[in-house]
C-alpha cells in the first residue's frame, strides 16, 4: 500500500515541517493551548482570496518563515502565527505594486530577522515571542505615538527598523558596553532583568495574556494591535509578583 505523501506545496506540509522538529505547538491563547494549525489557517485565506498563485506564494513564504524561525530558535515555546498570516495577505493585496514581489520582499525581511536575532547569530536572542507578539512594535510606536500608531506589526516599514536595530545592537555587543547584552550563563542573550527560562517565560507569559497586556493577540486573524498600556513596566512588575529570579550573567 502506498504511504500518503503530503505535498510540499500544501499548507499541511508547514504543519509537517513542525511535527518533524516535535515542537510543542503551544499557543498564547488564554482560551486555547494549541496553535491554530496550517491546514486551518489555509481555509481562513481561502476564505478572502481564490487566486491560487497567490495562495501558492504564500504558502512558500510561509515555509520559509517557519523553517528559519525552528533553525535559528529551536527552542521558542509560543507558535501563534494567525495574526502574521492576515496582515501579510491583506498587505500583500493592497501593496501598489505586484502582491507576489511584496511577499518574496516579505518573506526575504522575515528570514533575514530571524537569521540576525537567533541563536545562529551574535545576538543569540533565545524567542520570537517578543517580535510576534508586538512587546518590540508597542515600544517603537510609544517614542513616536503621532507618526507610528497607524504602522503595522508587520509592515515592511517595522521590519525595516528590526533590520537598522540588529546593527545597532551587534555594535553595542561588540563595544561590550552594555551590562543587559552580555552572554548568560545558558548561552543567550537577555536584556530584561528577570530570567527568561523556559517554565518562567511560560509563566510570565501565560499571566500577560491572562491580563490582556499581550500587544499583538497573535492568535487572533482578526486581532487588533495595542500599543498604548505600558506593556514593559507591566511586565517587570509581574515578574517580580510571580517571583521570578533575577537573570545570571
């Protein structure tokens, strides 16, 4: 009898590609603790799109995104990606120019992050968690509320400061000025004061979402980014009421 062989050009196969590195598809959800899979996210696009080049382009740019986040943060807890995938549709049908070039431009932009924050780099950032779930966007917009608010989490815009921001931070790693960006002792970098160890990202985590002082509800297609609650200093203050430990450098 012939095994089922999922095509590579199906959105099952994305959802293959994760089995195969045995992640734990765990989602931020407070009301669900899987991830929304592939195969449903493709019936979502369906839903706005019957164009199937386009369908096929985004299969692909979502592959590639997928495989260079499990290469460069294999050990990332949080796996929501609804949200990525609708703005990245609706950007791509309402860009100027042609929806396909926008999103090999996207995809490029997307792995190029993931490559310069991952553990294959000098930043050697340990989770995606704080670039999907607009910790970093919420930030960038509050230093300039009037020319921001109305940028996305994922415009090209955002991800072209990601891009500026590597640099800046692989020269502040290079002077070895800064305290917060030194190596820990697990090998990762982490500029919070608390530790980001697995079981107390979880924790912390979990308990944001809890509160709804998650910037982008990355689980949600149809979420709406927040960037006006002070997501940092919540965080800092509900670390310390978990009783997280400081970090060790």
């Amino acid at each position: 009898m012939q095994s089922h062989i999922v095509p590579n050009n199906s959105f099952q196969f994305i959802d293959e590609i994760l089995n195969q590195h045995n992640v734990k598809l765990l989602s931020l959800n407070p009301h669900k603790k899987i991830i929304t899979s592939f195969v449903e996210i493709e019936l979502l696009i369906r839903e706005n799109i019957t164009d199937n080049q386009l369908i096929n382009n985004l299969q692909n740019t979502l592959e590639s995104i997928v495989k260079s986040q499990l290469q460069n943060f294999p050990e990332n807890i949080f796996w929501d990606f609804d949200f990525m995938v609708s703005s990245m549709l609706y950007q791509a049908l309402n860009t100027e120019d042609d929806a396909v070039d926008f999103l090999g431009n996207f995809a490029n932009k997307m792995v190029l992050l993931t490559e310069l924050f991952g553990i294959n780099s000098e930043i050697r950032f340990r989770y995606v968690h704080d670039f999907i779930y607009g910790f970093e966007w919420a930030k960038w917009v509050q230093k300039d509320p009037q020319n921001r608010a109305f940028i996305e989490p994922f415009s090209l815009i955002f991800l072209d400061y990601l891009l500026m921001k590597t640099k800046e931070l692989i020269q502040r790693i290079h002077r070895g000025k800064s305290q917060s960006y030194k190596l820990c002792d697990n090998g990762f970098r982490n500029p919070f004061t608390f530790s980001r160890e697995p079981e107390d990202e979880y924790r912390l985590l979990t308990h944001l979402a809890q509160a709804e002082l998650i910037p982008v509800a990355a689980w949600d297609w149809n979420a709406s980014p927040i960037w006006n609650k002070p997501f940092q200093e919540r965080r800092e203050q509900l670390a310390l009421e978990l009783n997280i430990q400081p970090q060790k450098h």
